[in-house]
C-alpha cells in the first residue's frame, strides 16, 4: 500500500545495534542457552535507595501530573547547582533543560541546532545513535575515522582536517568514551575545541560518563573553556552513576536562548520528563558529589583490570586500558583477519557458538573491535573471558 508506509528518513534509520543483540540473545536464553549478556551499557547496581524512596514518596503525595515541558523549575535549578558541583559547569537554571534521558537530550539538542543539510562531524568509534540522530535532525552525520593507536582521541589536526573538508558545522564528542573508554586530556580538549571556535562549530558534548573515570584521567567539558563556553551544548544525568536508566530523566544545558527552543521542541513531542523520576532527581543532584560513584567505582575498576589483564592473554585479541565508562573494547582485528571474517561474524559466531553476547565494532565506525561491557558482575566477566579464550585457540582445519 503505497498511501501508509515508512518514508525515506525513517528507512534510513537503522534499528540500534546493541537492541538487536539484546534480542538475540534473549532468544537464546529463552531456549534455555546458558548466555552471558556483555552487549548492554547498563550497570548491575542497584538504583540508590534514598532516589528509589524518593520517587514513592512522589506516587503517595500526589506529584505525578504534568510538569512544565522544561522540567520541575526546582529541578532546573537543582541540576544547574549540581553541574557546577559535580563538573565545575556554569549554567542558571534556565540554560538546564530536563529531558527524559540523554537519548532525548541529544534528539533535542540536535533538532533545534542543526539546519537541513547541515553537516556535523561524528569522530569514530561513536555511541551508536549519533548517526540516526543527526539524519533525524535532517542533518548528515560526517564520520571521523577511528585512530586505535592514538588512544581513540583525535587530534586537533586531524578534527581540523575533516571539518574543513566536510565544511561541518558542529561535532559530537563523547567523553569518557563508549565503546572505547577513551578520556582525552585537558589539552587534547582544548586543542579541538579551538578547532571548533576558528571554524565557528557548534559542540554538542554527550557527558552521561562523567564521573566513571580511571587512573587519574581528569574530567574536562568543551564548557570549560572560554571559547566552547556559548558554543557548547552538555549532555548529562544520573543514568549511568545511579542506574536511571529505565527512569528516563537527565538534563542538557546550552545557552539559554537553545534551551528554550529545545523546550518548545519537547514540549510538543514530549511534554515533561516523568515527573515521579524528576521529583527522585531532586535527592540525586541534592547528595554530595560523586559519593554513589566512589561507591561503585572500585568495582568497576577491579573488572577493568581483570579484563586488560586477561584479554591481553587471549591469542588475536589485544585490549587498551580503557579510562573511563564500563567498556573494554577489544582489538580483534588479528583474530578476525587469521580466521577471515569480518567483527559482526566474530560477534554472531561468539553468540551462537559460546554463547557470549557483545557488540561489533562496526556498530560504533570501528570495524575489527568488539565491546564488552563490564557493567556486570565478575563471575560474568571470568565466564565471558573463557569463552573467548576457547574460541580463540581452537584449532581451525587449514
Ligand atoms: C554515550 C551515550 N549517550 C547516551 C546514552 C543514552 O542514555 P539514556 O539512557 O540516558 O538516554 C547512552 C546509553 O547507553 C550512551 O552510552
């Protein structure tokens, strides 16, 4: 039936990699496989109490109803207070959107920035979404390719180099990175958001990761420089640090006349965030900075180590010490090339012959990796490197 079906935007939009092994691997379960599922970005912790009261708290005192489409005007200025605890980020009250998530705070973001056609470089490896958003947005997302031997950040040369050739006229950037855990330092930082101010860019900085960082990487925001400052849009919220991730609440901050568009924007797609989840916001922006994450962190950081540790033991495969977020993402390019295949083979045969579910570097612009998420226990992990281990060394017929 020509008269109702997908148009072209919609066609182009592929379904989320990681969703598509999720559901795989739930198939095979559900076949009473023994799978452990390293695909999904989702902490194993347990959503700190006093926020989980909070929100029932909420549901028994009545404020559930609509909210402004910006957010609880408490919360706004709750999280304004935060990001300038927690990050050292100066935004009032109403440069802080409240959105249902970072998903939405990007979609937002974009569809309020970006103008058809516009280009707007993606650097490689990139959180899934960032492609489909940009198309969404009636923008063309421009692909920075990946450099796994820099550390996966890129050089101001090099961002340089594929704006001037694109003529882009914003970037994404993704700090602590997912899939790769990379954490530029504050020069690095500072170099592209030169880049960007000498080219008149906008930045729109994804910074859901945060406060999960290792071996000293420093946090650092494009925000924080004077000339990223009005040009910059930051992405942040509880998600990750506090497992909100089924909550769907988090915050986008920007120069106060973008926010107020955004505003509009989600106002007529959105309407408000949950208002239970935003009144439960309150208790997390109200806690001391970092403390549920100096909670978490030394055990998200002992699975580090025993990933890089064993990883680095398993034939073809070669791991970076990630320095921030819950990735590793592993160099499997020379498994792949000796027993020619491509990543999404590895992945799909690592699915279906051991069970193991993680995602293709491909999925990210980053062929020849896969991600494991070690945002699960360490039982999981010590299965999921056996399972590579027994993949890798066994015996192919010449
Ligand atoms: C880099 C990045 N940005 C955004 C999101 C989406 O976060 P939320 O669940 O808050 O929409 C994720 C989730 O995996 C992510 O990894």
């Amino acid at each position: 039936m020509r008269s109702l079906s997908p148009n072209q935007r919609s066609q182009s939009i592929e379904e989320s990699a990681t969703l598509a092994i999720s559901f795989r691997a739930q198939q095979l379960k559900a076949q009473g496989k023994d799978i452990i599922a390293l695909g999904a970005g989702e902490p194993d912790f347990p959503t700190p109490e006093p926020i989980a009261r909070a929100a029932i708290r909420a549901i028994e005192d009545g404020k559930y109803r609509y909210t402004p489409a910006s957010g609880l005007p408490q919360l706004r200025e709750a999280g304004a207070k935060w990001l300038k605890n927690a990050f050292a980020l100066e935004f009032s009250a109403d440069e802080v959107l409240v959105t249902a998530g970072a998903k939405p705070a990007l979609h937002m973001a974009l569809s309020t920035i970006v103008e058809k056609g516009d280009r707007v470089l993606i650097p490689a490896p990139y959180w899934v979404s960032y492609p489909a958003l940009v198309r969404m947005a009636d923008g063309e997302p421009v692909v920075v390719p990946s450099v796994p031997d820099q550390g996966f950040v890129h050089t101001a040369d090099q961002i340089a180099a594929a704006a001037d050739v694109s003529g882009a006229r914003g970037i994404i950037l993704n700090y602590p990175n997912n899939p790769s855990g990379a954490v530029p330092t504050r020069a690095q930082m500072e170099s592209i958001v030169r880049v960007a101010a000498q080219r008149d860019m906008w930045i729109l900085s994804d910074e859901i990761y945060a406060q999960l960082r290792y071996d000293g990487a420093e946090y650092c925001s494009p925000a924080h420089f004077e000339s990223g400052r009005g040009r910059t849009m930051v992405v942040g919220g509880f998600t990750k640090s506090h497992t909100l991730t089924g909550w769907r609440v988090g915050f986008l901050a920007g120069p106060k006349d973008v926010i107020a568009a955004a505003a509009r924007a989600q106002s007529q797609v959105l309407g408000n965030a949950c208002t239970i989840s935003q009144e439960a916001s309150l208790v997390a922006c109200d806690e001391p900075p970092h403390e549920e994450i100096a909670r978490r962190l030394p055990a998200f950081d002992a699975r580090r180590k025993f990933l890089v540790r064993e990883i680095n033991e398993i034939p073809g495969l070669r791991l970076g010490a990630p320095r921030g977020a819950f990735y590793a993402f592993v160099d499997a390019r020379k498994l792949c090339a000796e027993r020619g295949m491509t990543d999404a083979q590895l992945c799909s045969r690592l699915l279906e012959e051991q069970f193991l579910a993680t995602v293709p570097g491909s999925a990210f612009g980053a062929p020849g990796f896969l991600r494991i998420s070690y945002a699960a226990p360490m039982k999981d992990l010590e299965g999921a490197v056996a399972r590579l281990r027994a993949f890798a060394t066994v015996k192919v017929a010449p």
